[in-house]
C-alpha cells in the first residue's frame, strides 16, 4: 500500500486486528496538502460501513490539521447528505 507505484490489494482477517487504520494510513500518506481539490475517495458498500470508517479517517487526519476530510452517505430518504 505504501509503494512508489501502488498496487490493489485485497485483505481479509478478523475484526479488530486493524484493516482499516492500514488502508487509511495508506490514504492519508498520499494526500499533498498543497493541492486544494480530492485526492482520496473511500468507498463503504453500507451506510454503517461509511460512517464508521468516516470517522476513523476523521480521528486519524487530526493530527494532519491541513487536509479536511467530507464523506457523503446516502440517508433514509435516499438523498446524499455530506459530512464534514
């Protein structure tokens, strides 16, 4: 996830062991703040998925106060809201 060219990768493993702050780690690291347009997009396939890795992105991109994190989620009205 971290190579100079990088790759797909697909990893399975128990809840808990971490999958998630890998890839948003992977993610963060590539993110130029000098560049001021998306440079990330996270896909989630439910609703819950999205929020919750949302705001794992949110707690782990504090401490890089130069990038801004927004997800947007589909809501019970089937409209997409963003979140910021």
């Amino acid at each position: 996830m971290f190579q100079n060219r990088p790759e797909n990768i697909i990893a399975q493993s128990q809840s808990g062991t971490g999958k998630t702050a890998a890839f948003v780690l992977a993610m963060l690291s590539r993110v130029d703040p000098k560049q001021n347009s998306p440079q990330v997009i996270c896909l989630s396939p439910t609703y819950e998925l999205a929020l919750q890795t949302g705001e794992v992105i949110k707690q782990m991109a504090r401490f890089c106060p130069e990038i801004t994190v927004q997800f947007a989620v589909r809501g019970v009205d089937g409209e997409f809201h963003q979140i910021s």
